[in-house]
C-alpha cells in the first residue's frame, strides 16, 4: 500500500512538473485553396498542437487547471509548394476567481502571415536563432499570450514573457518577412510588442490589472465595487487616449472586451454610467452603437 501512494506521489510530481503553460486548440482553414487533398493541412495541424502545448515556454510549473486557454485560427489564402500565406487570428481568456465564467484577455488578428513549411518538418524553437517564420509568430504570440495573462494577475506581471516575445521579434527581423519591422505598418507585431514596453503606455498594463483582479475577479462578492474598479480602468485607459489618442493597443483592448463591457454595465446593481460612457465614447467611437446599449 505503501508502494502503491509512493507510485501515486510521484506521478502527480511528475504531472506538476512537466505541465505546459498553454492549452490551445488550433483551426486552419483552407477553403480558399482548391483542390481535394487536404492532408498537409492536417499535418500541419497536428505539428502546431504538439508544438505550441508541450513546449515548455517558461520555467513556471503550471498545473494542468491553471494551463492558458486559448485559440489558434489560420486563414490560408495562398498555397504554393512550400509557400503558405495567409492570416492568424490569436484569442486567449483566463477564469474569472469563484466563477465558471472565462473572460476573453487577448484577441488580434495578424494579416501579415507567410511560411514555409514542409510536410512532416519538425518545428523547434530556439530563442537564439530564427529557425522559420512558423516557428517565430508562433512562439511570439505564445509569449504575447503569456504575457497578457500574467498582466491580469499582478501589475506589470507580464513582463519577462513580453521580454521574451520581443527578443523573438529581434531574431526575425532579418528574415525578410513582414510584420517583424517598424515600417511593416501599424498593426503589427513589432507595434504591438514596441507598444506593450514602452513606458509611454504603462496606463494600458496598469487598465488591465485593475480590470481584471481588482474588477472581475471580485464580482461574485461586490458587484458595486467590482464595476467601479471597471470604470477606474476605462478612466486609465482615457488617460492613454489623451496622450496617443490613435493608440494601437486602444483598439486591441476594445477588440476583446467591448461586448462585456456593455454586458457589465447592462446588469444590476444601479451604477451612474454618464462617465464611463463618456470615456467609452472617447476611447473606441467605433463601438458607439455599442456604449449606447449601455444604460
């Protein structure tokens, strides 16, 4: 009996340990390719599942309850051979504390996504060297993932995992490929990560710590209290539109939480929503129709 608990220690050890920190399911969307053979699309498939959920991307022990949900969709436009195009759509959540409920943290689109890829071609990371393209936007949107989480736990939690995203960006930059460069454009990845450490926008990192643990995360025990550490954040989030009023990551908050933001504010209890409507309107107009469900 002894032997047998001994045995079961050790397995649950071993669990803890070796548990990785994400747990994504991956879609890859051919449709737009003609042709009947698929099988590489599957391949493919199953190569980015293994790789990004058994990669150990930090040295933190996640148990296999705290593992990151989150969602991989790639748009194939293109195919030639070894050359893939298209775009990657990333969507991460984390659960809110004494709730079922799983609120969206990170959502962004990348159009900027070429690849070369042969069917069966092992995919390694190595943080020294650009191995592919694949393997780089991969590993940097894990790290981004990461880093997004961790910011919704502690204040500036994220970033060692921005840190590690952005030196994946430095390492790509001579590859060729768009997304990496700061002339590549505004919606980029190198804007995205440039943004996220520049103290410029510290207010954003500060919007999503307070919105989700001093918000979210106390709504099942005060629920006034939780919607004014909401509108605390949008206040933050105001701030940062005062200084770059076309921001980048402006547009990525609002792309994650404006449909819960109007669902917060829509329920009980009584909350004088004048302000934040104000700050709402000011920080993404394009949402307006929505801030007007707001009562």
């Amino acid at each position: 009996m002894r032997k047998i608990l001994q045995i079961i220690l050790i397995f649950f050890t071993i669990v803890q340990v070796n548990s990785q920190e994400l747990k994504c399911s991956i879609t890859i969307n051919s449709d737009k390719i003609p042709g009947s053979n698929k099988q590489i699309y599957t391949t493919l498939k199953n190569s980015l599942n293994e790789f990004i959920n058994q990669t150990r991307w930090t040295n933190f022990n996640y148990k296999p309850q705290e593992r990151i949900d989150c969602n991989l969709t790639i748009i194939i436009l293109e195919h030639k051979g070894t050359e893939f195009k298209g775009n990657i759509q990333i969507q991460s959540s984390r659960p809110i504390y004494n709730s079922s409920y799983l609120t969206p943290v990170f959502n962004f689109k990348d159009n900027d996504f070429s690849f070369q890829y042969a069917e069966y071609e092992p995919l390694q990371f190595n943080e020294n060297t650009f191995e592919s393209n694949l393997v780089s936007v991969i590993s940097f949107y894990a790290y981004t993932i990461l880093g997004f989480d961790a910011d919704t736990f502690l204040l500036n939690g994220g970033t060692p995992h921005f840190t590690k995203a952005q030196n994946v960006l430095v390492q790509a930059q001579q590859s060729g490929y768009a997304g990496w460069n700061q002339n590549d454009g505004s919606g980029t990845r190198f804007t995205l990560i440039d943004n996220i450490l520049s103290p410029t926008y510290s207010l954003f990192r500060k919007a999503l710590y307070t919105y989700h643990l001093k918000g979210l995360d106390i709504m099942s025990d005060n629920k006034q209290k939780a919607k004014e550490k909401i509108a605390e954040s949008m206040a933050d989030l105001k701030s940062v539109f005062n200084i770059r009023p076309n921001a980048f990551l402006l547009r990525v908050f609002m792309d994650s939480k404006a449909a819960e933001i109007v669902s917060i504010f829509s329920d009980g209890p009584i909350y004088d929503t004048k302000k934040l409507k104000d700050d709402l309107l000011k920080i993404s107009p394009i949402n307006a129709g929505k801030w007007n469900e707001i009562e």
